[in-house]
C-alpha cells in the first residue's frame, strides 16, 4: 500500500492556495516523492520532526520559507494540519498550538 498526501480541509486547502506559486509546486513535489518511495524513505531536508504527533514539510521558494504541518494516520495517510509562510527561525508555537488542535479533528 502506498502512502497518500492530503490535507485535513476546506481551511488548510486555502493555506496551500495562498502560498506563492513555486512554493506550492514544490509542495506537490515533496508529496508525490512521499507518495512514490514512501515516508519512511523521505527525510531531512524535505521533513522533520517538530514536537509530538506533528511533523512539518519543509518547503523552500525563491521569496522565502513555508512549512506544511501534518500528523499521520492509517492507513499510511499524510494529513497537512496547518500550512503558514514562516518568518521566524524557529516554528512559532501559535502555529503549532493551531496544528495540534486541527490534529484532534483526525482522532474522531
């Protein structure tokens, strides 16, 4: 069974639509890559591990940085929970607080 990319709803489906253009082209990459060898064959750059549960894609575009947050599910399911235009060093714990609560929706 192969892994499947998607995102948890109408409101992260908007995050993904505001990012730039390349920065969303390269999001799609990340997941047909994830999609085609695996997660568990995917690593640092393209992932890492962030606290918990939550991981985040790592996305890289010609104006800046993105990350796509996301929890996995069964079976073999990448859920994006939160997806921001990152401007601080580190992940800012708002956008992780707001993942963690969308990630409860998937328990359900």
């Amino acid at each position: 069974m192969k892994w499947t990319v998607e995102t948890l709803n109408a409101i992260v489906d908007q995050e993904v639509a505001a990012l730039p253009i390349d920065m969303r082209a390269r999001l799609s990459r990340i997941a047909a890559l994830i999609a085609t060898v695996g997660l568990e064959n995917v690593h640092e750059p393209h992932i890492k591990h962030i606290e918990g549960q939550l991981w985040e894609l790592r996305i890289k575009g010609k104006d800046g940085i993105s990350r796509a947050i996301y929890v996995t599910a069964k079976p073999k399911r990448l859920v994006i929970v939160r997806v921001f235009i990152k401007k601080t060093e580190k992940t800012p714990r708002r956008e992780i607080e707001i993942a963690l609560q969308r990630a409860l929706e998937i328990q359900k």
